[in-house]
C-alpha cells in the first residue's frame, strides 16, 4: 500500500482543474503512469482519488461479494455510481469531471488530504467544517478505535 502524508490547499480552473501540489505529485509519482480512480466518499461530503492499483485491490474484495444478495448488490451500484479513471495531465493537473465537482460542492478553493492510501478532495470550507466538528469527539474516537489492541498501541506511543 502506498503511504501518502499532507494536506494541501490548491485552487481549481473553470474547468475543475486542480495543479497537484509538488510535494504530493512526488509521492504519487510512483503510480501516476498506471492513473487514478476517483469516486464519491461514502462516509463524507467528498471524492476520494485511488491510484488505479489500490482501486483494484479494493474492486478484488468488492467482487468477492454476491450479487444475488439484494444489499450487496444495491452496495456495488452505490460504491462504484459515478466512477472515473483519471490521469495527470502533462502539466501535472488533475481534471475533475463537473458531476463529481457537484456532488462534492466542489468549487474554486480545494483541499487534498492524504488517507490511508488515497486522496480526499474537499470543498476548503467543508473540510474546515469536517475537521473542526470531528476535533470535540477525536479522544473518544481515538481511543475506541485504537485502544482495543495494547500491542498496536504501544507500537504507536
């Protein structure tokens, strides 16, 4: 799995083209020739950019699923509704299509953050909003997710 670190604010063209920052091109430069997937995050009012090798792992799990089972069926259309494969184009930009720019109420001022081997792309505000909100229950959440196993906890103390 790639390890991807950093936020970064950038700002996107008329056409939803963002210029992807140095430092994070740098770190994508070792999948970028294969490209990207992105998609609507499930959780949150954002897209979410795989490179295409994570994307497939994750397709491998999701194709594990029955699709005679009318949840996981109903699953896949909404886990893959409105996909696209993307490339950077040769100036290093990325072109977000305008249905996903909607869906993200994405507009001209734009975050990228690392997660756990993707990209979020953000509304700037909405991200604000996103992080602020989250900071009050952090301790809580940190702990219920990450204090359930000692071994993995001392490794990161």
């Amino acid at each position: 799995m790639l390890n991807i670190i950093g936020t970064y604010h950038c700002k996107a063209d008329n056409k939803g083209r963002i210029m992807m920052p140095a430092d994070l091109k740098k770190q994508l430069a070792v999948v970028a020739s294969d490209g990207f997937v992105i998609k609507r995050a499930v959780f949150q009012p954002c897209l979410e950019l795989y490179p295409l090798k994570q994307w497939n792992i994750l397709m491998d799990k999701v194709g594990q699923l029955n699709q005679f089972n009318r949840k996981n069926n109903d699953f896949i259309r909404r886990f893959t509704a409105g996909v696209r494969v993307l490339e950077l184009d040769a100036t290093g930009r990325l072109n977000i299509p305008s249905d996903l720019m909607g869906i993200a109420s994405l507009d001209r001022h734009i975050v990228l953050t690392a997660s756990v081997g993707i990209v979020e792309i953000w509304n700037a505000d909405q991200y604000e909003k996103a992080i602020s909100d989250a900071a009050n229950d952090f301790a809580d959440l940190a702990e219920e997710v990450m204090g359930q196993n000692n071994s993995t906890a001392d490794e990161l103390s």
